[in-house]
C-alpha cells in the first residue's frame, strides 16, 4: 500500500500559524532545514504533502527536499467568508491563487467557500490540485468533488464514501 502522509507546517511564532510576516528570514530558512531534514531521513519524501498556512515556508522546504509536494493552505476573514457565501469575494479568490502560484505550490488548499467553478479551473489552468478544507456536510462534499476539486479534507472522512 502506498499511503501517503500530510504534515502542516506550524510555525510557533506566528499567531494562528497564518501571518508568517514578523518571522525573519533566517527564521524561515532553519524551520525549512529542520522540516526538510526530518521529510529526507524519513525515506517517504515522495509520498509526503507539506501544507501550510504560512506559505513563504513552502519553497523553501522543496528546495531542501525537491520530491515532497506542497500545499498552499488559505482561511478567509468572517467578512471574506461572508461575501463569499453571497457570490461576492472574486477578487479575494483571485489574490489566493496568485500567492499560491508565486509560491509553486503543487495544491491549493483553501477554505471551502473560496472554491467557486472558476476558481477551481484557474487552479488547474495553472497545474495546481484544489484539495478544499473542512468539509463536513455530505452534499457539500459531493457538489465541490462534481465541480472537480481533487480532494477533501474533513473531520469526518467516513462521510466520503459516497
């Protein structure tokens, strides 16, 4: 069996591990080799997915270990979310996408609601998956898998046996 492993990279000075701004690079830089060194000593590097919401770490850490994927991770404001619920927020969508490229990142990993139609091709237009989080309720699931995103991540994975 091939399974395949996720780590979320959590920085500990970075409040809720999603504004890596007041982290120095140097900073940055030995987290990655700490995080790379423990991806290549493990011997699973291919089959490991390193996610974080602290996106500057992600290139970093493939540069030290070139066969490991990662995954941009993105959280919406209350506002954001709420715009978005509404059909409003495309340029908050849009703005995701562009870190998530300028970063390389092989998965786009955001909060459900950023996953219009659109925003799912885009992601695929630029050799990203669209992989959404926590997706809970099972109609959600099955919409959001019918429009293409390439996986889900939920607290309730039985909830994916559709």
């Amino acid at each position: 069996r091939n399974i395949l492993f996720n780590i979320e990279a959590k920085l500990p000075d970075v409040p809720d591990n999603k504004d890596s701004s007041s982290v120095s690079k140097e900073a940055l830089d030995e987290f990655a080799t700490l995080m790379a060194a423990a991806v290549n000593a493990s011997g699973y590097a291919q089959r490991i997915t390193v996610q974080s919401f602290a996106i500057e770490i992600l290139p970093l850490v493939k540069a030290k270990s070139p066969h490991v994927r990662t995954s941009a991770l993105f959280q919406s404001t209350y506002w954001q979310g709420f715009r978005m619920y509404i059909g409003l927020g495309g340029g908050v969508r849009d703005a995701i996408l562009q870190k998530a490229i300028a970063v390389k990142a092989d998965i786009i990993s955001p909060y459900w609601l950023y996953c219009s139609n659109d925003f799912i091709l885009k992601a695929h237009e630029n050799k990203m998956l669209v992989i959404p989080w926590t997706v809970n309720d099972t109609k959600k699931i099955r919409d959001l898998l019918d429009r293409g995103v390439d996986g889900i991540i939920s607290d309730y994975p039985n909830r994916l046996h559709l």
